[in-house]
C-alpha cells in the first residue's frame, strides 16, 4: 500500500473545496474503498497518486482509477471499451466517453459479491495493456475548444467528470469556454469552473 493513497481516503484529493472535511465524499463511502482497494492490490497492480487519486498501474501503464463521487465510488478503466463484459457491470461515465468505462459501487455487500468477477475484469484489462491494443476515437461532434481538450486529455478525472454531465451542461460548458478570443481567457474560465464540473454541476446550477 502506498501511504500517499491513504492519505486520499482520509482528505480526499483536494480538487474541491470539501477536501480535507468532514463533507468529502471520500468519507462516504469507506468500507466500499477500502473492499475495492484491497481487491484491486490482490491483483498485482502497482499504487500511484496521479489527478489526486488512487491509480493502478501495470509496469508503468495506467490499468484504472479509484475513485469517490456524491452519488457512488467507482473502478474506472482507462481502456475498458476493449473489455468483455458478459453481466453488463461496465458503464460509459458519460454519453460521449470513448475509451472509459466504470463499475459503480454504493453497496459494500455488493462488493464481496462481485470480488471473483472484479478480479476477472482487472486481469483482462492488464492483458489488453500488454497487448498494445489500442482504443479507435471517433471525432468528437462538438466543437470542444483546444484548452479544454488538453485539460481533458491530461487529466482522466476531470474527463470522467465533465463527461458524465448531461449533454445539455457539457455543451453549455463548451461554448462557456470557447467565447473568449484570447487562449488564456479560456483556460482561466476553465480553471474557474473545474471544481463546479468536480461536483457534477451545470454552469448555472447552485
């Protein structure tokens, strides 16, 4: 166990403003974590703190993250589209996502009934790394601005965040970020509104 990581499942990754609280929302769901990291560690991954949270990596290759949510924590596979998935337990993180796919966790009972099939899947995704293969993007339809790609493409946290808003959100988002005419403007916009896209909202919801 990296003793970085278990810094995240007693302050959270600092990304918003309930880092570090009682409010983070790390601290609701413990035992889930604790299950999955365990499960996932039994597999032979190496533990990483990269984007603020626990990743898992196989000789230096980014296998899949754990992470928390409001709403429920997750194992998100980086290329989990090139995964068989024979009980439908993988999950786009949002309308538009290519390559991740999650497994949602919010019972810990649940956990323990999945451990053998979790298992599973966490082989077949370290071999899918081996092999090289690679995930096929389609063009993006919406005109995403360069700074917010970038952002995206660096940083697979935020992409599983602004991916799982609504297309509605995503798209106000965009064309909130693609006004201004000078690059920095945008960036700036885009750092302002990172945490509100962290927590799953709109640019306009409170």
């Amino acid at each position: 166990m990296n003793p970085q990581v278990d810094l995240y499942f007693t302050e959270g990754c600092g990304r918003c403003p309930l880092g570090g609280t009682p409010d983070c929302k790390v601290h609701k769901w413990p035992d889930i974590l604790e299950q999955l990291r365990l499960i996932v560690l039994d597999c032979g991954l190496t533990e990483e703190i990269k984007w603020g949270v626990p990743c898992y990596t196989n000789e230096g290759n980014n296998i899949l993250l754990l992470s928390a949510f409001k709403d429920y924590c997750s194992l998100s596979f980086f290329k989990g589209a090139l995964l068989q998935d024979p009980i439908g337990i993988l999950e786009m993180p949002g309308p538009n996502s290519q390559a991740a796919r999650l497994i949602r966790f919010t019972d810990a009972q649940k956990v323990l009934e999945l451990e053998p099939i979790l298992k599973t899947y966490i082989a077949a995704a370290i071999e899918v790394e081996k092999s090289g293969l690679k995930v096929q993007f389609k063009k993006n339809p919406e005109p995403v601005p360069e700074e917010l790609q970038q952002k995206l493409d660096e940083d697979p946290v935020f992409r599983a965040a602004f991916e799982a808003l609504t297309p509605g959100r995503q798209r106000g988002y965009i064309l909130h970020f693609s006004a201004p005419k000078q690059s920095k403007t945008r960036e700036s916009r885009i750092e302002k509104c990172m945490p509100q896209i962290l927590s799953g909202k709109g640019l306009h919801d409170r």
